[in-house]
C-alpha cells in the first residue's frame, strides 16, 4: 500500500507558503475584494495563494493535475490536487478568523477520485489538521508537533453537538423542517461554519455538521481527515466520499439519524 506520506509532506510545505501569504493580507486595509459570478467574494489573496501553491506544485510534482477554486482544473492522470486558498473568504475579508486554506490528493480509483491526503491550515486560528490514507488524523503546528485525534463515542442524540453554517440553503432545498427537527433533538447546536465544524468532528468536540451546498474543494481534504479520525463523511444522499456536493459528517455512531433527518423535504 502506498503511504501517501511524502505527498503529506509536501502539503505542509504548501500550506507554510499558503499562510504566509494569507496572514500577510488578513486585515488589510488596502485588501482588493470582487465578487465571483456565483456572488461569492474572492478577495486578492485569494488568488495570490491559489497561484502559489500551483507553482509550487509545478515544480514538485509536474505530473499531477491540479484543480482549484479560483483558477479551476489544470492537467490531466490519476492524480489530482484539489485547493481551496481561502475557505471562509466572508470571515476573511471582514477580519474573522475562521477561513483555512484546504489542501487534498485524490487520486482514481474505484467510484472515481478519492482523497488521500488532505490538510487543513486555519493560521488565524492558530490550528493545523491533516490525515493521509491509512495513516490516521493528526492535528498540531507541524507533522513533528502533532497529536493524533480521533472522533467522539457520543451515540445518542440529546447528548449530541450538531454544527452548520446557516440556515438560509437548508430552507432554499426544501430541507428546513427536518433540519429543525435534529436541532430540537440535539444537546446543542453552533454555526461554526466552512471547514471548523467538520475538524471538531475529527477531534471529537462535535459530533454532528452537515452544509447543503458545496464544491468538492469545499470537501476532499475535510473528508479524509473525519474518516482517519474514525468518522463518517458522506453526501446528504448517503454517497461516501466528497462527491454529493453537499456533506454530512460524524462520529458514525449517529450518521444515520443525522442523514434521516436531513434528507426530509417537503
């Protein structure tokens, strides 16, 4: 079995380029923000991280393909690099620390691409998450300052954390109702938001989240790191992996529940 760890490596090394260039710009008064076609923000850095970790990869591993949110798909083969600069470009532009540049490997396989290594860098926050495939989910300031972190027991409902976004895509999919039923049935509920609730999974602070809408960057590298951690990641529908363009994630021991309520529409 291939161990994926120099490829881990490697997602250290960008992810130390990406937060430089991140931090540099968090708060900046003079910081340049467009909005996308879809309306969503993309702020400079944005792009200037994205660009970054491209060149880096062109050096490091020129075989590989690479798709990123800003500048989409480059390359072809079994190999894919998939990068979110900036998840939580809204927090970001108006000084909110919780965005996190995200970092996956997929790689082709059966059902399609799945991520191998995937990392999460929250520099703001001062927290780092990473996982590789078979290797377990770690989280510290480096792959040498790191312990390993594994998902809740929690297997009953009330005394569940259940953690979202926002309740505004929940309702544009007809899924409001059912969603407010878990909350009600829950011990507590946040809206953490973007990538935090899905690292408590891993780490076992939460044992519930779930979003409505979502790209794949949004979820390959957070998909990996809740499954080494002993967790389920799949699509609302129940797919396993980061490919339903929505997700569910938890401890496992409540994954049915959490995907009964929220497959409800009306």
């Amino acid at each position: 079995m291939q161990d994926y760890l120099d490829d881990l490596r490697l997602a250290h090394v960008l992810a130390d380029a990406a937060d430089a260039a991140t931090m540099a710009r968090f708060k900046a008064l003079d910081l340049k923000v467009e909005t996308k076609p879809d309306m969503t923000p993309v702020s400079e850095a944005d792009k200037a991280a994205e660009e970054l970790i491209r060149g880096q990869l062109q050096r490091a591993r020129p075989r590989d393909a690479v798709l990123g949110e800003e500048y989409g798909i480059e390359g072809t083969g079994p190999r894919r690099w998939v990068i979110d600069p900036i998840d939580g470009t809204k927090n970001y532009v108006r000084g909110v620390p919780v965005w996190a540049t995200l970092i996956s490997l997929m790689e082709a396989g059966d059902g399609g691409y799945q991520p191998v290594v995937g990392l999460v860098s929250a520099p703001a926050l001062g927290r780092r998450w990473w996982a590789a495939k078979g290797h377990g989910a770690y989280s510290g300031r480096s792959l040498t300052s790191a312990g390993r972190i594994h998902v809740s027991r929690v297997n009953k409902l009330p005394d569940a954390s259940f953690a979202y976004s926002s309740l505004s895509g929940w309702e544009e999919q007809g899924r409001l109702d059912g969603f407010l039923d878990l909350t009600r049935e829950v011990w507590r509920t946040r809206a953490y938001g973007d990538f935090w609730p899905y690292m408590m999974v891993a780490e076992g602070s939460v044992d519930l989240c779930a979003e409505p809408e979502l790209s794949l960057w949004d979820m390959a590298a957070n998909a990996i790191i809740v499954t080494e951690a002993g967790g389920t990641f799949t699509g609302l529908d129940g797919r396993p992996g980061p490919h339903s363009g929505n997700a569910a994630a938890s401890n496992g021991l409540l994954h049915d529940e959490l995907l009964g309520y929220l497959a409800q529409r009306h």
